[in-house]
C-alpha cells in the first residue's frame, strides 16, 4: 500500500484528461437495492456517539499499518476526493474525477453531478461499483444500498444549481458509509440546507465531510446550520480555495467547536477515539 507521502504527492499531479466513449459498467454496477424501510433502521444502523471518555482521533504514520476491525483511515486526496478504507480493505473515492484521483485502484467510486471537478465519464472498468450521485432524469433520482464485505453504502438525493441558473432535481447525492460501525457522511456538492425528512434519512453520523468554499457549494450560513443539525463529532471540511477560503469558514467554525489541523492528510478514525466534543479536524490539501 502507498504510504501518505505518495498521496501527499499525488496531489501536485492532475490525471490527463480522456475523450473516450464510457465503458459499460458491470451489471451490478447499475443495479440499486431498496432504501432502507425507515428512518428508525438508519438511525438503528448509525446510532452516533458510545458514551464515555474518548480520546482524539489518531493521525496515521507516513507507514499505513493495518486497520483494526474497529477502525477507518480517510485520506484527503484533494478537492471533494477522499480515499475512504475499510478494515477489510475496501477502497471508497468520493466525487471521483478526472483530475484528482487516489493513487490506488479503488473497488467502489461515488460521483456527483455539479461540475467535471466530482464526477468522470470514463471510470477505470476495473472498479466494482460506480455509484453515480444522480439518475437518468430529473424525476428519477439515485438511489444507491450497495453492500460489500465490511461496508455498507447509501445515498439521499439533493438538489443542485443548473448551468442555466434554474434547479436540477436530484444532481447532488450525499453518501453514507456505514463502516466498522460508524456512519461517515460526504456531503458532495451540496447547494441547499437540508429538509427534515433529508436529515431523518441521513441518520445520525460520526464523521462528515463537507464543502466549505461558500460560494459554489452552499453559503456559510446554511453550511454551519448543516453541520450543526448533523451533530457530527468529527467534521472535516473539503472543496475550499486556498488558505483564504479555508480560513473564512474556520473562522466561524470556531465560535462552534474546536478546530484541529493534522500534519498529514491521513487519519484513522474508530467509535471508540471520536471526539467528546464536536471538532473540525482539517487534513493537509485543497
């Protein structure tokens, strides 16, 4: 396995783009399961914090060891990319593209729909699972419960801003992973505050990744009313512009939580090692 000093790396470098015709997806690929049958299940299967003491989650050495069966590393690879690991090993790319990409194959891909920056129309056809945030027509949104090995993934549909200025219906998806029994929300390119029949399906969460730039995805404002209704323990911010606009959005983070910046872009997360109090930890990247 790369260690963090590759992926730090693979950040300087952009993927070449590609014009080629999309590669048929294997037939699972395509195929969704029915949605969990209530909110009461997802709240069951992401029940949120253990009660007790917790100590700050551990920053993963430049040497990638093995996970626990309790344990998950979440590598920030750029942009709204992160490389998400099981203990079982399974490798989850968020809003994967053309243009910032993991340096290791991954089984599972998840995209949305708002610009090229979070989705590709030619995935690698050696992944497993290509989960598209977005359906065939506005009247059909995703809807993804995909299981393999040890996780678990699945998704609510959002809306997002046309290139005309107008809405598409269901663009954006935000994905949930329930790995190693935790539930980890990746917020895509969200443009809206969220519904509370959005915020029952979500269920609760341990960790959420969450756009921060507050212009292209949602504004300030409705980003900290996300995140405080999500009551997640551990939030890291993603899809900012340079140091400007990641410091913006920490300066109001800090009036809310504490704030944690980590000296390498990996972090191994568990139940047992959340934060008692809710923390932004923001990983090395842009």
């Amino acid at each position: 396995m790369l260690g963090s000093i590759a992926i730090a790396s693979a950040l300087l470098t952009a993927a070449p783009l590609a014009y080629a015709q999309v590669p048929d997806a294997p037939a699972h690929n395509q195929q969704a399961q029915p949605r969990p049958a209530g909110a009461s299940e997802v709240a069951d299967n992401c029940p949120g914090l253990v009660a007790g003491e917790r100590p700050r989650p551990v920053a993963a050495s430049f040497h990638l060891a093995a996970l626990s069966v309790d344990q998950v590393r979440l590598t920030f690879v750029g942009h709204a990319t992160f490389l998400i690991e099981s203990p079982e090993l399974v490798r989850i790319a968020t809003d994967y593209n053309d243009y910032v990409r993991p340096p290791v194959m991954p089984d599972i891909v998840t995209m949305n729909h708002a610009h090229d920056t979070h989705y590709t129309d030619h995935p690698d056809p050696a992944i497993k699972y290509i989960l598209r945030g977005w359906g065939p027509s506005p009247e059909q949104p995703a809807i993804w419960d995909v299981k393999y090995r040890d996780v678990r993934i699945r998704n609510v549909p959002t809306n997002i801003r046309s290139w005309s200025g107008g809405t598409e219906r269901y663009g954006n998806s935000i994905f949930i992973f329930e790995i190693a029994n935790m539930c980890i929300a990746h917020l895509g390119h969200l443009h809206h505050t969220l519904t509370q029949q959005q915020i029952e399906e979500i269920g609760r969460v341990d960790v959420v990744m969450a756009p921060v730039d507050g212009s292209y995805t949602l504004d300030l404002d409705g980003m900290l009313d996300v995140l405080t209704a999500q009551k997640a323990p551990l939030m890291i911010p993603m899809h900012y512009f340079g140091q400007f606009s990641l410091e913006r959005f920490l300066d109001r983070a800090r009036k809310l939580w504490d704030v944690r910046t980590a000296e390498i872009p990996s972090v191994i997360v568990s139940k047992a090692t959340l934060p008692k109090n809710p923390e932004v930890l923001v990983l090395p990247g842009h």
